[in-house]
C-alpha cells in the first residue's frame, strides 16, 4: 500500500507547485550576477532580433536602389510604435505583476492576470488593424509620407503590418509573461524562429517573386504570427508555471485597470516614440529639402534618419533587453522584501548594460559611414545618416540610466513616478529639441535632438535613483526592527 502511494505519478496541480517553489528558490537564492546574465543575454537578444525585423526589411527594400521606398518603410515605424505601444502596455503590466504574484506564491492570480492580458490584446489588435485598414491613406500621411510616391509604397507595407497587428499584440504578452516568470530562453526561441523566416522570405518575395515593398511586408506579417504560435505553444504545451486559460479570463474591471496602470509606462514611451518618428521624418523632409535644394534632399534625409533611427533602435534593444532580463529578479526579490539582493540586482544590471551599449557606440562611432553604406542609400543620404549617427553614438552609454530607474518603479508599483520618467526622454526632452533645434541649426538640428534629448534625460533620472535607494535603505530598516520584534516575542513565550 505504501510503496503504491510512493509510486503514484504526481498530478498536474503538484507539478505546477513543484515547478514553482523550483522558480521560486532559483530566483531569490542564485547569485545576483550569475541571475541577471543568465536572464538577461536571452532577453536582450530577443529585444535586438525583435529590433531587426524592421532594419531586415529596410536593409532588402533599400536594395532597390529608391530613396522614396525606403524613406516609406521607415515613415511606418511609427505605425509599428503605436502597435508595440498596445502590446507592451499589456506585456510590460501583466508582466510585472506576474512576478510579483509569483513572488508572493500566488499562482492563481498569474494565471488570471496572464490571461486577461492575453485576451485583451487579441481585441485590441483587431481594432487597431480595422481601423488602420479603413483609413489606410490618411495613416500613411500622418506618418510623413507626404509625396504621391511615398504614399503609395508605404500604403503596399502598412497593409500587412496591420494584419499582423492582432498576432504581435499578443505576443508581446506572452513574451513578457515567459520572461515574468523567469523562462527568457523559451521566448527567446519564438523570436529567433520568427527573425530567421523574416530575413530568408525577404530576398525571396522581394526579388524572387518580384513582390517588391509588398514583399518586404508580407515576410515580416509571416514571421510575426509564427512567433506568436510558437510562444502560444510554450504554454498549451504545459512548459510554464502560468497558464493561459479562457475560464480564468477576469470579469473585473479591476483586474484590466491594475494591467494598464502598471503598463502605462510602457504605453506612454511608445506613443512618444511614435510621435517622435512623426515629428523627425516631417523634419528631415523639411530641412533635407532646404539643405539640398530639391525633394529629393528631403527623400534622402528621411531615408537617413529612418535607417539611423532602427540602427539606434537595435542600440536600444541592448538596454532594453538586459533591463527586461533584470524585470523578473526585482519583481521576485523585492516581493520576497530581499531589498540587499534588489539593489545588487539594480547596480549589477545598470553597470552591465552601460558596458555594452559603449562597446556598441563605439563600434556604431568609427563604423558610422560602413553602416550607412550597407544600406544602399543615395550619396546625399550617407552623408546626413553618417554623421547623425555619430552624434547619437555620443550619448548612447546614457540610455541605461533613465529606462532602468523608470522600469523598476513601474515593478515596484511606483505607478507615478514611472510614468513621469517614461515620458521624460522624449516628452520633456525630444520633442522639444526637435522642434526648436532645427529652426535654430538646421538639418543639423534634426541630427543632433536625439543625443541632446539622451544627455538630458540621464541626469532627470538620477535624482529619482538616488530616492530609490533610500526607500530600499527605509524598508531594509523596517524589516530587521520586525525581525527584532519577532525574535523578542518568541524569547518571551
């Protein structure tokens, strides 16, 4: 009779358990370095892959030799901007609090939080791709594709970008709910599956079938949705600790409201992204324009700043990723009131990722016009691109600061305070710089705001990391007074 109990197979419910006091010890008890490194080399490089989606498709477009075709896709990274802005409002929020719940053992609350945010991402996707499609001319025009030309290539993009938007929403969900629970390798895998169609189907469709821009799209629109049934299949295929499930789907406003707040950060950075592509590429047209003489100086320009910008987001990417990476060790330890290893994790991560981002700026720096050129642009285009480029290199060492303060108020529940340092780089910084410096300077102007707005944007933040720091120290404080308490109660009794 015993020996039956003993071999008896453990039910779902006690593997899920065991699997998740596994996590559970893993994350508050695995040396700080070794933990971030190892979540975070994985994140940061799905975010670059992520990133490389649209510089695959600029990179192949360009090759056409066009100006006005690659000027097009890169005016629609603001449409992209508005679809992630969606996403990681959803992703970023329902990942925070999954590792917060996780933290706390709360597992039915991940699962309703996962899978709420999962199903209100599908909704919005649908709407943004409905309504993109039944508005599809005055998008593309609002975007900076002002000529007949432009319109008309970025019109053959946009069309499939907002068919995949219901797909890329809801897998930035499930990415950040692998990653919330610490398994960034899985959605790591979606990713790379996903780039590695992107970039073989480009060529492809582009030249094979003599798709053209259409063709640059359509691979992109494909390897979007087979990410997204790869990252759905990590977790019907029970390899998770959080389930999606349609009964535990939450019937609260409550429940929508806390995801959006704790995602609003998110939100906030994107739509600003998205705005500021607005605002640059009408810039670059305008003052390319006047610089050079001809609407063509303005094609170039746009085309420069579009390659530059998705060269600087691959940059990004690298911050943002070892950050993502750092997202899930917070949310656990700080949970579980391990404020010493919070800011271990903190100093770690900020150090970590500054290196990086100076080995990138200075590879970015001396490489400047070698990169411009991989991209097939006009003479004229090199020329703004290159320098452009080597500004924002200046700068680029700083980006660290500003999102790891932001993103560990937004785990820690600091709703407030995250979102004013969301919006700080490029709300109270960029969008100034680009509509003053270039009435001051020029096209030199447009090619300077964004290393002008990064430089700002650093010293905003430190102030905010230097009060972080006391509340870590205040609550460390508090927890060995009640630790104290505790101990003289016991010896009492």
């Amino acid at each position: 009779m015993d020996t039956e109990e003993k071999t008896q197979p453990l039910s779902e419910e006690q593997l899920l358990e065991k699997r998740e006091k596994k996590q559970y010890d893993k994350m508050i008890k695995t040396p700080i370095p070794r933990l971030v490194v190892g979540l975070g080399i994985p994140t940061m490089l799905s975010m670059m892959i992520t990133s490389l989606y649209n510089l695959a498709d600029t990179y192949f477009v360009s090759i056409i030799g066009d100006d006005a075709i690659t000027a097009a896709v890169g005016n629609l990274l603001a449409l992209m901007s508005i679809i992630q802005a969606i996403g990681f409002t959803y992703g970023m929020g329902s990942g925070a609090l999954v590792s917060t719940l996780l933290g706390k053992r709360d597992r039915d609350g991940a699962d309703k939080v996962a899978s709420s945010a999962f199903f209100i991402g599908m909704f919005s996707g649908l709407l943004i791709m409905t309504f993109g499609l039944l508005f599809l001319t005055p998008l593309v025009r609002l975007f900076g594709s002002l000529d007949a030309e432009t319109i008309g290539y970025a019109r053959q993009y946009a069309i499939y970008i907002l068919i995949a938007a219901p797909f890329m929403c809801m897998s930035f969900v499930l990415n950040n709910v692998l990653r919330a629970e610490g398994k960034a390798v899985l959605s790591m895998i979606g990713l790379i599956v996903g780039a590695v169609v992107n970039v073989g189907l480009d060529p492809l469709l582009i030249f094979g079938f003599d798709l053209g821009i259409s063709g640059a799209a359509i691979a992109t629109c494909v390897s979007q949705i087979l990410s997204f049934c790869i990252l759905l299949f990590m977790f019907l295929s029970h390899k998770t600790i959080v389930r999606i499930r349609v009964n535990a789907i939450s019937r609260k406003f409550a429940v929508y409201g806390d995801i959006i707040a704790t995602g609003f950060p998110s939100f906030c950075r994107q739509i600003l992204a998205s705005l500021c592509a607005v605002f640059l590429t009408r810039a670059a047209f305008k003052y390319g324009t006047l610089a050079y003489g001809t609407e063509d100086g303005g094609k170039a320009a746009q085309a420069a700043f579009n390659v530059v910008q998705k060269v600087f987001m691959l940059a990004f990417s690298i911050s943002l990723g070892i950050g993502q990476g750092y997202q899930p060790v917070l949310g656990y330890n700080y949970s579980a009131k391990r404020f010493d290893r919070v800011k271990s994790a903190y100093l770690f991560t900020l150090g970590f990722s500054t290196l990086l981002m100076l080995g990138f700026c200075i590879v970015c720096g001396i490489f400047s016009k070698g990169l411009m050129g991989l991209f097939s642009l006009s003479g004229m285009a090199t020329e703004i691109g290159s320098f452009a480029l080597r500004l924002q290199c200046i700068t680029m060492p700083l980006l660290p600061m500003n999102f790891m303060i932001g993103l560990t108020y937004q785990v820690v529940g600091n709703k407030a305070l995250a979102a004013l340092l969301s919006i700080s780089r490029q709300g109270l910084f960029y969008i100034p710089a680009v509509l003053i410096m270039p009435a001051v300077f020029k096209l030199t102007g447009v090619q300077a705001c964004q290393a002008v707005s990064d430089f700002f944007a650093f010293f905003f933040a430190i102030p905010f990391t230097l009060h972080f720091f006391k509340v870590l120290r205040d609550n460390e404080k508090k927890c060995q007074k009640e630790t104290l308490s505790e101990g003289q109660v016991s010896v009492e009794s």
